[in-house]
C-alpha cells in the first residue's frame, strides 16, 4: 500500500522561503509529483522528479531522496497568490501496474 | 474528515464492454467533483468537472458520449467508459470538493482493457 505523510498547515511570510516535507512509502517506485491547488479548483502540476536531487523551476524547487522516501517542496518569494493546498503524490509501480496517490495536502498561508 | 471513496480500486475488462466507476465521498456533501486520468509518469489530465444535479463540463479532448459522469447527489459520482478500449487502459482517479474549499482524493481505480 501507499502511505503519505505532510504537514497539514503551514504559514509563511510574503517574501520569504517556505519548505514542504513530504514523506511516503510505496510499492515500487516510478517518481513523485507536487501539485498546487487553489480551493475550488482542480490541481496544477508543479513537478515530478524520478532521480535523487534538487529540481529547479523558477520559484518552486523539488527535492527527492528516493532511498529515504522523502521529498520536499520549496517556495522562493512568496507571493499572496501562492497560498494553496500542496499535494505530494509519490507514484508506485509493480507487476507491471502502477497507482498515483495523493497525501491530504498541506494547506499553505502567506500573510503579508 | 473530508473521506473520499472511490471504487473499484481495479478493474479488468474485455474490449467494447462498459465499465462503471464511483466516487463517493463518506463524511461531506460534495457540490464539486473533479475526474481525472493518468498514465505512468505522466502529470495528471483534467478530465471533467461536475456540479451536483448539473451536466458535467468536459475538458477540450475529451468525448463525452464515451465518458459519462453522472453526478446525481452530493455525495455520488460515476464516471461510465462507454465502449472501452485498449487505448482507455489508465488510472482513473476522483476528487470532491465542498465548495469554494480545496478537494480530497479517491484512491484510484486502474483500469485495464483487454
């Protein structure tokens, strides 16, 4: 089975740096996502990492240490707009399936 | 809280056949519910989103006559692959939302045609 863990609730400055710690155990292993959502809305695909390291895109950055199963999202310059839901969704694989699961997402709020 | 149940985890069919998958979310009433597929280490794909007692909106690409969403109460919805295919093999997955609030996943339902 698939078993995900993240911070439920984090709150960051405008401006500052904000990191999401996303913990998982899967069967099998093809990569991890994150994902961004506003409420009411469907999520927007952030990243998805297959080898350990650092991935930089703009703003946003993902880690992933697959032999730790562990990930994180980091938020640069936080802006206003950039209080969401972050969902960490490791994709497991095996016998020739494979299964996405999403955590319950951890709620971010940027205050001025 | 804010469970959302999808069923069945997997299913296996013969070409040309329908299949029928729910999504129901356990302890919310849902007014909102997102269908989306996936295929290995690709980013999720919008299928349609539906409004309780309304007609699903599908997404640019995405034939609705083959993938009916039926979403008849606030705490029900099916997504029907009319006809499948091979090519309709993928993981299929649900989320429900209470409104203007941020939306909880199904577990999934791989879908195998053969």
């Amino acid at each position: 089975g698939q078993n995900i863990d993240q911070p439920t609730e984090m709150t960051a400055t405008e401006g500052a740096i904000v990191q999401i710690n996303c913990t998982y155990q899967t069967s099998g292993f093809n990569g991890l996502f994150w994902y961004q959502q506003h409420a009411g809305e469907a999520p927007t695909f952030l990243s998805y990492n297959v080898l350990d390291g650092l991935e930089e895109k703009g703003r946003f950055s993902s880690f992933l240490s697959r032999s730790k199963g562990y990930s994180y999202l980091l938020l640069k310059e936080l802006q206003m707009k950039d209080s969401a839901s972050y969902l960490c969704a490791p994709e497991g694989s095996g016998a020739g399936s494979y299964q996405l699961t999403f955590g319950k997402g951890t709620k971010l709020s940027v205050i001025p | 809280g804010a469970v959302v149940s999808q069923h069945p985890s997997w299913v296996i069919c013969k070409s040309g056949t329908s299949v029928k998958i729910e999504c129901r979310s356990l302890d919310f009433q849902a007014t909102t519910m997102f269908w989306y597929r996936q295929f290995p280490k690709q980013s999720l794909m919008l299928m349609a989103t539906s409004n309780e007692g309304s007609k699903a909106t599908y997404e640019q690409g995405v034939e609705k006559d083959k993938f009916l969403i039926n979403h008849a109460s606030l705490t029900l919805s099916t997504l029907t692959v009319t006809s499948a295919h091979p090519e309709d093999s993928s993981f299929y997955i649900c989320s429900a939302s209470k409104g203007n609030t941020e939306a909880f996943f199904g577990q999934g339902t791989r879908l195998t045609v053969v």
